[in-house]
C-alpha cells in the first residue's frame, strides 16, 4: 500500500465478516466526511470505495452481485443496496437492473466530494489527480485571496490574524500547527463572502491533512517553518487591501508547498 495506507490497521466487526480498515485518515473523516465511518454501512462504504477509487475495481468493471457481496462481507442485501446508491451518488459506480452495477469513467465521478478526495489518498494519489489538484488550487486561491482582501471585515481579519498568530506560536506541533493553518485559509475563503467559495475549503482541507499524516515529523516541522512567512505575507496583503499583492502571496505559498510535497 501506498501512502496512508502504509499506516493502515484491519480488525472485523464482530456482526459481519466485514474487515474495518483504520486509517489514518478516520479523524478527518469523522470531521469532513460525508459518509461516517461507523456501523457497518459506514464501513462498507469505505471500504467498497476505496476498492473503486484504488483500482481494485479498475473503470468498466461490473462489482461482485449481491449474493457474492453478502457472502464475502456477511452484510444484509439492504445495505449493500444503501451502499451502491451512496457511490452512485459520488458518481463512482452506475447501477443497472439485471445487469449489475458498474465502474463508472473517472470523468463521471465527483472528485470534490470529500470521502472520494479522502479515498485517493488513502490508496496512493495518482500523479493525474494530484497534478490536477494542484492546477485547480492554483486558479482558485490566488482569486479567493484576492477576494478576501477587497471584501474583508473586521472580523474576517481578526480571524485570519488569529489563525495566523497560533501557527506562529505552534511550529513543531504538527496537529496543532495544521489546525491553525486550516483556519488561516478557512477564514481567507470566508471572507470572499461567496457562499460558493466558501465550500470550496474542503479541497485545501484534505490536502493540508493529508501533509500531516503522509510526511514525517522532521520534514512536516522544517515546512511549517519556512510556510511562515509565506502566509504572514499573505495576511499583510489582505491588511492592506492589496489585491495584486494578495494574487502573488498565494501563489508563492502554493508553488512552495506543492512543489514541496509533490515534486509538481
């Protein structure tokens, strides 16, 4: 396995054959996801996810039928059937009557929603979606940065600054650090005042996890050091209301970290 994976624990429910999968992205999951993992829906869906978006079930593939399923996972027909809808809805498989259910294209399935980001990297990122990550991130922060500091309210700065002063005072702490600095781009993204925007966090909030559970200590603590100032510029160009400086702040910062961690 790669990536998350590496760190991965199995243990089966006591009520199914049904192996859980702890990873060490659960406490993410149980923030941010939308589907909990618990209950052995919860962990089916998981589990039958990361099958699909890992390659188990590569695309066009038809998934075991119900019979095969209950056999293999000691599940009930109902929620293997609550479950297919779940993936069906993240665009991931199509469900057909009497001809079973089916892998979908990738094009087809919705790599915004946040179990499916979650799944990717838990089964090891592929180079085309962290590539196409990065590409997105670079069109979509500079401008909500931007936004930020024409739109900023007192209270929107007070939160950025709040943020920013507890990554300062956290360096060396990775879970703390990472929670600041979730905050710090939650708050940049609040303060476009677009209620679009503003849901559009998750895909830096995966990203900024995954950082802290993927890398070391040593590296995570050398990064969050030298991402200081990166994001300290970040916040004077939204003080000062300065859209063009806002723009290059977090580029620097995107450009910087990805590189970083992708090789990108």
């Amino acid at each position: 396995m790669k990536h998350g994976q590496d760190a991965m624990t199995s243990r089966a429910t006591p009520e199914s054959k049904l192996i859980v999968t702890q990873s060490p992205f659960d406490a993410f999951v149980r923030k941010y996801g939308t589907i909990p993992r618990r209950g052995v829906f919860g962990y089916f869906v998981h589990e039958l996810g990361r099958r699909i978006v890992g390659g188990d079930y590569p695309v066009g593939t038809t998934l075991p039928n119900e019979p095969d399923l209950v056999e293999q996972f000691g599940i009930s027909r109902t929620v293997i059937r609550e479950a297919m809808k779940c993936l069906a809805g993240k665009g991931l498989v199509e469900i057909k009557t009497r001809v079973g259910t089916r892998v979908k294209e990738r094009s087809n399935w919705h790599h915004l929603d946040t179990d499916v980001m979650v799944w990717y990297y838990e089964t090891g990122p592929s180079v085309e979606i962290m590539r196409s990550i990065k590409d997105l991130r670079l069109a979509l922060e500079p401008e909500a940065t931007a936004r930020a500091a024409l739109r900023r309210t007192e209270s929107d700065i007070a939160a950025i600054r709040s943020a920013y002063e507890e990554m300062a005072s956290t360096i060396g702490d990775v879970n703390s650090n990472a929670d600041a600095d979730l905050r710090f781009h939650t708050a940049i993204f609040a303060a476009t005042h677009n209620m679009i925007y503003s849901q559009l966090i998750d895909l830096i909030a995966v990203g900024i996890y995954a950082n802290r559970t993927l890398s070391g200590h040593e590296d995570i603590a050398e990064g969050q050091k030298r991402a200081l100032p990166l994001h300290k510029a970040i916040l004077d160009a939204i003080l000062a209301q300065d859209t063009d400086a806002a723009i290059r702040a977090s580029r620097n910062l995107l450009e910087a970290w990805l590189a970083r961690d992708y090789g990108f």
